[in-house]
C-alpha cells in the first residue's frame, strides 16, 4: 500500500527517520511531497489528493473549515523559532527582546521564510517599530524555501526560522531560540482528508509518529511535543 502524504517541513529530519522504520514494520510505503505552508493550501484548493497531511494546526483548523479534511486534527509537534548565522560569524546577543531588536538593526541582511515564523516574524518587526528598516535588508526565501542554505551561503548574516529547521544545517552556527517575551510556539499537526483514498493506513501512520517511541526522535531534532 502507498501512503501519500503532503507534508511542510519543520519536522522533516525527525519524520525521515521515523517513516523508514513505520514502512519495515507495516511493508507500506510512504511517499512524501514537501511543500511549505502556502504551496500546500493551493495545492489542496486545487484538488490534489493525499492521504495525509501535515502542517500547522491553524492550517488544519482552516482546512476542516473547508471541508477538506476530516476533524478533528492530530497534533504532531511543537517548535518555537531559533536564530543562526553563518558558521564562525560573530553572535549578536539576543537575550533579551532589546538586544534582539539591536542585532536586527546591526545585521546588514535578514532572512526570514513565507511560513507560520516569517508571518510572525512581521508582526513581531512592525510590534518593535522597525518594519521598514528590516524590510529594506530581507531575504525572504519562497514557499517551501528554508532559511538554512541562504545563512550558510552569506546571503543573510541573521536568520531566523523554526528552530528544528536550523539546528542541523552544514555551515550555519545556532545562536538559540527568540527570547521568551518574543517567542512564538508552533504546533504542526496531521489531519487525513476526506477524498483520500488510504485513510486507514494513513491513521497507522499517525499512530506511528505519535506514539511514545517516537518522542526521542523529534527531540532530537529539535521538536516537543504539544
């Protein structure tokens, strides 16, 4: 049996892990489309069909709205967003919401992504009354992009995404997560649509990848539990 899934991609290093071992168990096999937030709303709107889906539970919670999807959603995990900057760089400090609003300033470049830590991360720029001057230095990496590669390459001195989509990349230095008064917690969750054709073996999935065993896994890479 072929499982298709349509899935966003903070959790992605501790899903690969977990799938393999799900397949041997089960003999089905997962195919896997990564996408970033606003790719996998239009996909959907358009009519693609998968058996699963994975993305952020306000996401979900506007696809049960539309019919889509069947309630009520699963939660798979949590992250708040985290800061790097290209490996050996110098550390701004960012412990504090006014050191965080320094170092934005200071930075020549900022990257941030489209997903659920990007649009936070606007309001958070517009709340600090520096919008327009971050705005003038961003690289914004498109739908599905990650903010890794363009830290690693120089193209942004500061980044900023989900901290289980930064700690791993080659050439970047993770700084640590926002500040506590700035922070923003992410819960991504799963949710089988209505027109999907393996909903059973979809629900074994999910069962897979909440169940204890996996929590080790996602907190490896950087993910909680909600």
């Amino acid at each position: 049996m072929e499982i298709k899934v349509l899935s966003s991609l903070a959790h992605r290093e501790a899903y690969l892990e977990l799938v393999p071992q799900f397949e041997r168990a089960t003999g089905n096999k997962v195919t896997t489309t990564w996408a970033g937030t606003v790719d996998i709303m239009k996909r959907l709107a358009a009519g693609e069909i998968y058996d699963l889906v994975i993305v952020s539970a306000g996401s979900v919670d506007e696809l049960i709205k539309q019919g889509k999807v069947a309630s009520p959603r699963v939660d798979l995990a949590k992250t708040g967003i985290g800061v790097a900057v290209h490996a050996g760089a110098p550390r701004p400090d960012i412990s504090s919401a006014d050191a965080l609003k320094k170092a934005l300033l200071t930075a020549k470049t900022v990257g941030y992504s489209t997903g659920p830590s990007g649009a936070y991360l606007i309001k958070l720029f517009e709340r600090m009354g520096i919008a327009e001057r971050v705005k003038a230095k961003t690289c914004q990496v498109p739908s599905g992009g990650t903010v890794g590669p363009i830290i690693a390459s120089g193209e942004a001195e500061i980044g900023f995404q989900q901290v289980s989509e930064l700690v791993h990349v080659p050439g970047v230095d993770f700084i640590g997560p926002l500040p506590a008064e700035v922070q923003h917690i992410t819960v991504f969750s799963c949710a089988i649509p209505k027109e999907a054709p393996h909903s059973g073996p979809a629900r074994e999935l999910v069962a897979a990848l909440t169940s204890n065993a996996a929590d080790p896994v996602f907190k490896k890479h950087g993910l909680d539990r909600p």
